[in-house]
C-alpha cells in the first residue's frame, strides 16, 4: 500500500497460503508492515526480491 524496501519474503512460488497469511515484511518509513494474503490461493509468480525498493501500487507476487 506504501513505497519502501522488502525485507524478508515468506513464500515462495508453487506454495499454498491461506487468507491472513503473512506473505512478506515491508519496510516503510522505518516501520516494519507485515503484507497479508487477501485470498486463499497458490502463490504463482514472485515479482521482489529481498531488498528490493517498491513503489505505491506496485505488483509484488502473484496468487491464484
């Protein structure tokens, strides 16, 4: 929801998530924002990696 830096990525593609689940940790504005899955689903693709810079509104990973 928010520009920053992925810090830590806990999924990988091919995994199965369930709603709620913690998909990845954001840093923003020195604050760490845990991204949850809002469905429950498959993970497809992973667009980040740890490190990476993101910008508002970006796609990080896919889910079907």
């Amino acid at each position: 929801p928010m520009p920053g830096m992925v810090v830590k990525i806990n999924v990988q593609p091919g995994d199965d998530v369930e709603k709620g689940e913690a998909l990845l940790v954001l840093e923003a504005m020195k604050m760490e924002n845990i991204i949850k899955s809002p469905i429950k689903g498959l993970i497809k693709s992973i667009f980040i990696k740890e490190g990476d810079s993101v910008s508002k509104k970006q796609i990080l990973l896919e889910i079907v």
